[in-house]
C-alpha cells in the first residue's frame, strides 16, 4: 500500500486517469434477470436485475474484463465494483447480508485485473454511492 507521501508524489510525476463508468459497461451487456441470479441467488425472492454489484459474485469474469478492458485503455486508477455495495442499497433487493462479500470480492476482482495486467504500478479505488434513504 502507498503511504500517503507516496501517493503524493506518484501525482506530480503525470496526470493519471480513472477507469470508466462500470455501470454503462455492464448495461452495454443487455444482460438478464438469470444473469444477475447466477446459481447462487437462483431461489432469491426478489428481482435482482439491475443490482451491478452483485455481478461480483455471480458474473465475476464479467467485471474482471470490465477491469482488464480499462486498464489496457490506459487507466492509472481503477475503481472496484461496489457502488452500491452497502446495506441500504442492497436493502431494495433484500441482500443486505452480502454487503461486506460485495466489497471484499470487489477489490479482490479489481486486484487481480491489475495483477493480471502485470503493471508496475496501478491504484485501486474502493468506491461507494451516496447513501440514498427512501421514506
């Protein structure tokens, strides 16, 4: 991990670039509700289409090609997959139980995208949403 002087003077040797919008990536994809359940989440009450961050667990490669995908563009800083990835977003599809699963798997898919890459140097950028309440 880089210390915090580190990180500071990694930025004043170039201007770096952030990966893209996961989101469009994967809406670019025109998957499906079986798609979002995978065989984990196949008996889930709930629809699960349109919940991103659970392509984690049950479309992983699908996410580490997002990953991969950004960085051969040339991103310096990639974001993990986990947006929503906290109780009260996944509240709405009854999935609060998998929030610390979604972060943990996350980083680790945005890791080894850039293990993978075998790049001297990359930054990964846990991410998460506004907190949106519903009343």
């Amino acid at each position: 991990m880089l210390s915090k002087v580190d990180f500071l003077e990694l930025l004043k040797k170039k201007i770096h670039l952030l990966d893209g919008a996961m989101g469009t990536m994967i809406q670019a994809q025109n998957l499906q509700e079986q798609d979002y359940r995978g065989k984990r989440f196949e008996d889930h009450k709930v629809d699960l289409k349109g919940n991103n961050d659970l392509l984690t667990l049950t479309k992983p490669e699908l996410i580490e090609e997002i990953h991969c995908s950004f960085l051969k563009a040339g991103s310096d800083i990639i974001e993990t997959n986990t947006f929503n990835s906290n109780a009260i977003s996944q509240s709405d599809y009854s999935l609060e139980h998998v929030t610390y699963e979604l972060n943990l798997e996350g980083a680790r898919l945005a890791k080894k995208a850039i293990n993978k890459k075998s790049i001297k140097i990359k930054l990964l950028q846990n991410i998460l949403s506004q907190l949106t309440l519903k009343f």
